[in-house]
C-alpha cells in the first residue's frame, strides 16, 4: 500500500523457513516463529478521511491471518500527522483469537482512542491513521507487524513476495477543496514530450472528483496520440482544472515517469504553489495537494 523502508531494527523473528521435509518432495512451512495479517476494506468502506466530518464516519475492515499460528491479536492504531509526528501508538481491540474479524469504528471511537486528538478540527488534512496488528505468540513474545513510526518491523523476504495482502491499513485524512480554477505548469526535461505510463506516451496528471474523473492535463508527445487533450510543446505547457463548488473531495493522480524526465508545479486558485516535483521526483500514483475549503 506504501514506500515504507525496512527499519534497522528488525525482528528476525518473523523469519519464515520454508524447506522440503520429506521424502516426496512435499514443501512445509514452518510458521512458529511469526504471523501475518491480511487487511481488508469492507465494501462501500471509505478509503479517505474527510476530517470535517469524520466525528460520523464508519471505518469498515476486516483482519484475517494469512501466515503464522498466533496466540491472538491485538488491534492497534498510530496517527500521523502532516509534519511527521506520531501520536501512539493505542489498542482499538484485544485479546482476539479467531479469524477473520470484522470491524466498525466511527470516527468518534477512533478520536477517542487518541489523547492527542481531541475533536476533528484536530484533524489536517495529509495526516494518516495506520491500524495494524500486533500478535501474541504461542510461548508469549508479542510481535508487532509496525514500529512505532509506522514502518515494517519484520525481516522476512518471503512476505514481500506475498501479493494482496495488507499487513496494515493507511487511511489519509483529506478535507473538502477550495472551489476554483487550478493551474497546471509541466515540463520535460528530453523535450519530447510527457511519457508516463507508457514507453511512448501515455495519462496525463487525473483530477478525481467526488469519485468521478474530471479532468485530465500533461504534455503531449511526439510519438503517439495522448488519450486525453494535452498541451504544449514537448518541453513546457500549461493548463487548468476547474474544482466547483460544493465538492467533498478532491484526489489528484499521477500515472508516473518512465523516464525520470517529468516536472510540473500546481497552483490554487489564488496563485498558491501547492506542489512542485521535480525532473523524476514524483512516483506512481496520489499526489498530495492540499487546500481546503475556508
């Protein structure tokens, strides 16, 4: 779900053995020596925070075991803020020894459960609410799945290697945009145009608003039409989005840079720099800009 580097101080064991026991070749795992948790969204789940309103929100998961043989689990949670701090982290639940588990939690709970957050507008915008969890092991050694600044905690490359699955849930706190036209300012550094998420051309910069694609803006490329209405001259162009009002979220996407080539810089309404990446500096995916509704 996220670039979170292996920390140095790392738990070797949740080392996971695989090795062939007998004499047909059958493949065993040895799984006493740690676990690992698959976390799910339940449907209709929201994947955002909007903090004005979270007080009301349901917070819907599910936590299911996909290795190990755990005593049982607890479920706990950290919060991060836009600057870099970390509040907990707190226990939502535990003692749970069966799974799957589903959860509900509204936003009331979840504030809470925090004595660093005492109501939403302790809340930003570009903060982050983590639940992981942290496991009790059959001879007792508790193993937690996140340290306490939010990065793996294990060292096991076998888990790397296990797709789907969640070990821990992300959800980013957004609030409702300010209304207004956005510019756009793009540019290569090759001067031959944007190619993103293809060899030769590719999306642009996506405008999601609401849950609904709205606009689209990149340069164009000399070598395959763009799927959308691009602009520029191959090196430099620029181009607006317009965000109305009443909208509750706006998510802005970047389809990515194959060639380390790609620049750009966005501006509010008001002329505020509210990004700037530059020539290869943005990955794959949400881009955080942020400016809320007054």
């Amino acid at each position: 779900m996220r670039n979170l580097y292996i920390s140095s101080l790392l738990l070797a064991l949740f080392a996971l053995n695989i090795s062939c026991d007998d004499d047909g070749g059958t493949s065993s795992k040895n799984l006493s020596q740690g676990a690992l948790t698959n976390l799910t969204l339940a449907s209709g789940s929201p994947e955002f925070i909007i903090n004005s309103t979270f007080a009301n929100t349901e917070l819907k998961f599910s936590v299911d075991l996909s290795f190990g043989d755990p005593e049982s689990f607890d479920l706990k949670a950290l919060y991060k803020t836009f600057g870099g701090e970390f509040y907990g982290p707190v226990t939502i639940d535990e003692n749970v020894s069966s799974f799957p588990k589903d959860y509900v939690l509204t936003g009331s709970e979840v504030i809470s459960a925090f004595t660093e957050i005492n109501s939403v507008s302790d809340m930003n915008a570009g903060d982050n609410i983590l639940f992981y969890a942290s496991f009790t092991m059959k001879d007792g050694r508790v193993l937690e799945t996140l340290n306490t600044k939010g990065e793996p905690n294990y060292y096991a490359s076998d888990f790397n290697q296990i797709g789907d699955n969640n070990y821990f849930l992300a959800y980013p706190v957004t609030c409702a945009p300010q209304p207004g036209i956005y510019r756009i300012e793009m540019h290569d550094a090759y001067d031959d145009g944007w190619q993103t998420n293809d060899d030769n051309g590719g999306n642009g910069i996506q405008l999601i608003l609401d849950g609904e694609l709205t606009a689209e803006v990149g340069l164009c490329n000399p070598y395959v039409d763009s799927p959308y209405n691009c602009v520029g001259d191959y090196t430099d162009g620029i181009d607006t989005v317009t965000i109305p009002e009443g909208t509750a979220i706006a998510l802005w996407q970047f389809p990515g840079d194959q060639y380390g080539e790609i620049s750009f810089e966005i501006y509010g309404p008001n002329d505020e720099l509210l990004l700037a990446s530059g020539p290869g500096e943005a990955a794959s995916g949400p881009l955080t800009v942020i400016l809320c509704a007054e």
